[in-house]
C-alpha cells in the first residue's frame, strides 16, 4: 500500500526546509561577499603589476596630473589626465591606448581631436574612450549599486586583430572605483602648480609626501620608507543608485586643512552644500578629489573641500567591503586595512610651509594610516601591523574580475598569425570542426580564427591546450 503524508508531515517537511534553508543562505552570502572581496583585490592587484610595468619601461611612475595645456577643452586635456590612463598599455587595453594617444575622430559627429584627448569632464558619449572604462577599473561590491544594463550578444571577428567598436558597443562607463595615493598633507593638495612660482614649488615639495604628486613624477628610488611600507592605491565608492552620499563631496568648509576633523560632521547629514561632481565619476580624470586620497581620516571618512573649491581637498579611501578597504602597497601587495586602523589626531594640521602646520619632514600626525602613505618621513610602523591583513589575490582576474584558476583550456597566452602582423592577448574558447579556434579577448570580443592562418606555434598552443582541457572535463566527470 502506498503511504500518504498527512497535513502535519507536509507541515513538518516545510519547516524542516525553511529552516535548513535559513541556515544555509547566510553561509551562501559570506561566500559571495569573500568572492567579490578577492575579485576587488585581484584588480587592485593587475593594477599594482601594470604599475611596475609603467615604471620598468619609463623608470618612473606617471605624475597624478599630466596631459596637454593651452587651449580650449575640446583642443586639450588641460594637464588634468590621471596615472590609469598611462597604465592602460600594461593593462591588456593597447586598443583604447591607441585610441587616446592618437587623433581620434568621433564617429557620432565626426568631430577631430588631438592626441591625448580633451578634457576628462568632456563629454564621454562623443569622445568614446572617456566612455571606455573596463572592469579591472570597477569594484564588483561597488558595481552592484549601478542599474543594469541590457545583455549584448558577443561581438565575433575572424580575425587576430582588435575591431574598431561602435560607442557603446561593450561598455560605456565612465566610473572607476580604485584611486592614488597622495600621502598625508591636507593644504593646496589638489592644486595644478606653475614650476616658476617658487612659494607654490616650496609647498608642494613640502605637503605632498604620497607616491603620487599632482605635476610631479616619482621613482621608486624616491620612497625611501620602502615600497612594503608605502601605499600606492586604494579604493572609492563611485556614484550609483543606491549610494546616498557615500560618493559625494562636501564643499564649503572653511579651515578644512587646519582641522580635517571638521569633514567628519558631513556625514551626520545637516550639511547641504555638496559639488557637482563625485568621487570615482571620471576614470581618465587625475584631480586628487575625484580620483586620489590622502591618509588623513580613516577609511570610509567623507570627503570634502574647503572654501577654497576643489584644489584644497580631504579626499578619503571608502568601499563598500564590510569594516574596511583594500590598500595596493607599492611592492605590489594588496591588503585588507580596517577602519579602525590607528590614524592620530585628525583634528591637526598636515604638514606644509607656514607656521600654522606641522614642520616639513615631520612624521606624519595620522598615526599609522598617515605613516602608511608617506614615502619618505622615516616613521617606525608596529610590526607585526595587526591593521594590515594580507589578501589572497591567486591569479589576475579576467575581463569580468574572475580568477582564472588552474584551467588550461582557460589560460591567457600570446597569439600570432601566420605573417607575424598582428598578435593579440587571449583565452581559447573551444575549437571548431577541428579548423577555427575561438579566441576571448580581455573586452569579450570573441575571435573566431581559421587555425591554417596561425603561427605554427599558436596552432600547437591552440590544440594542446584544448586537449588538456578536454582531459581534464572527462576526469571530472563521475564513473
């Protein structure tokens, strides 16, 4: 006879259930919030490794503001383009690279522009590559505040070389969620100075203690408290649609640079001045208060200007990481650095010429955080830092910030045609009727290319990885 669940067992089963279920989800998020951890710290990691490229090839880091001056903002950039866009060549974005440092002709409205590009602010939808931010760019916690946006079919070329893509073709976003450090100085660190105004050279040389200096190169040589000692990057909340004020700038405070503390009260909501523009809105963009931060307040502070408009900023490091940001020290090391890191006594005045701040080649006011991000004030950090906590990155991410693991078939490698005209950096996909092999770019592009029109070495690379793929699924799969 065939038994049947009374009312009370089905009862008993869904209660059963709910509660399995409730046990099991919070274990789920934990594991998805550590995924987007590790994914947000293997991007800060492709950038510290595309900063170390930078310096090997130039022997020094790219200023924080640099560019072409002298002329109307559709005519130059104004001196105001970030360090990410120098590093876009060793970020597997040669195409956009090529795209900036060229004359580019909009296709929208056939409008010309120079090499380098207009100004940052310009607007994006007619100079494409300002709409060209990529993911190794974005916080996949910070992305999901954004709207989402309409799923594309792939884009399919068959050949090696990079498309010319219509405006909006993969992405066209202008955020960015990762930011530079300029040390601890809180007057006039936002300021684009004139190299023949002596007082303004004094000062900046004085106040500007970071890796990264408005007009000015560095080298690692430079940062004489050791590279394992000095941050380089850390991140920003950019705007989205659930953010409230978290990317917003405060304006208006007067004293700001004498009493950084007075930026904190922004957050308890009365303040009602706020600038137009927010933090992380323009990834090409190198002013300090939307693209950098100092190591005054702690993470996840408010930043603000001054009176004295956007050359007089507090900018801060913020994430939406519970507890804390991640923070790319320059020797490459990425690190979990808690809100409760020691930062002295944010209610002093930074280090700069006058006698209303502290002394140049003072150590820094701010504790450890200040210590952490000045390159050369010979303060003794605590060691072991309990307000540093490693990050386990494994391997730079891809195009969507995924790890790529220990998959052969999914391995970046260097492919080359026959003649030896073009290569480019890409994944095999899987090969087709045994003659094209279908190549993934860093942008999604997928490359679907006749396997005689290889170099020898590509097509041996191309099958042997295939293959090993395909041993690897058949031993994965049960007996």
């Amino acid at each position: 006879m065939k038994s049947k669940l009374s009312f009370i067992d089905l009862v008993i089963v869904g209660v059963m259930a709910s509660v399995g279920f409730s046990l099991l989800l919070p274990a789920i998020l934990r594991q998805r919030a550590a995924a987007r951890n590790a994914l947000c710290a293997s991007n800060l990691k492709a950038l510290g490794l595309a900063m170390h490229n930078y310096h090997a090839a130039f022997n020094q880091l790219p200023p924080g503001l640099g560019g072409t001056v002298g002329g109307e903002d559709d005519t130059c950039n104004q001196g105001r383009l970030g360090p990410i866009v120098g590093f876009t060549p060793f970020l597997e974005q040669q195409a956009l690279w090529e795209k900036i440092a060229n004359p580019y002709v909009s296709p929208k409205t056939g409008k010309r522009f120079p090499p380098m590009g207009p100004a940052p602010w310009f607007d994006a939808a007619e100079y494409d590559p300002w709409a060209s931010a990529f993911s190794t760019l974005r916080c996949p916690d910070d992305m999901e505040t954004q709207p989402e946006t309409p799923k594309q079919e792939p884009i399919v070329v068959t050949t090696l070389a990079m498309p010319d893509l219509p405006p909006g073709a993969i992405d066209s976003t202008t955020l960015c969620n990762y930011v530079m450090c300029y040390g601890d100085g809180t007057y006039l660190m936002g300021e684009m100075i004139d190299i023949n105004d002596v007082e303004a050279v004094n000062r900046v040389r004085a106040g500007m203690r970071g890796a990264f200096c408005g007009n000015q190169r560095m080298r690692f040589r430079d940062m004489l408290d050791g590279l394992s000692n000095t941050i380089g990057m850390s991140e920003t909340i950019s705007p989205g649609i659930n953010d409230a004020k978290e990317s917003h700038i405060a304006q208006g405070i007067k004293g700001l640079s004498l009493n950084p503390s007075l930026c904190l009260k922004t957050r308890d909501g009365d303040h009602a001045d706020w600038w137009d523009v927010r933090r992380g809105s323009r990834w090409a963009d190198g002013t300090l208060a939307i693209s950098g931060f100092q190591t005054v307040l702690p993470p996840n502070s408010p930043t603000c200007l001054s009176d004295l408009g956007m050359e007089d900023p507090i900018a801060s490091a913020s994430s939406r990481h519970p507890g804390g940001v991640h923070a790319l020290m320059l020797d490459g090391r990425v690190v979990f650095i808690g809100d409760s890191i020691d930062c002295g006594d944010p209610s002093q005045p930074g280090v700069s010429v006058g006698e209303d701040y502290a002394r140049p080649g003072s150590p820094s006011p701010y504790g450890v955080w200040g210590a952490l991000g000045t390159r050369a004030s010979k303060e003794v950090l605590p060691n072991p830092n309990p307000d540093l906590k490693p990050v386990e990155t494994g391997p730079v991410g891809n195009r969507n910030g995924q790890a790529q693991g220990n998959d052969p078939e999914r391995r970046w490698a260097t492919w080359t045609d026959r003649d030896g005209k073009h290569r480019l950096k890409a994944r095999v996909n899987r090969i087709i009727d045994r003659e094209t092999v279908e190549l993934e770019d860093s942008r999604g592009i997928l490359h679907r290319v006749p396997l005689n029109t290889l170099s020898d070495s590509s097509i041996v690379m191309a099958v042997t990885m295939y293959e090993m793929g395909l041993e690897l699924k058949a031993a994965a799969k049960p007996e």
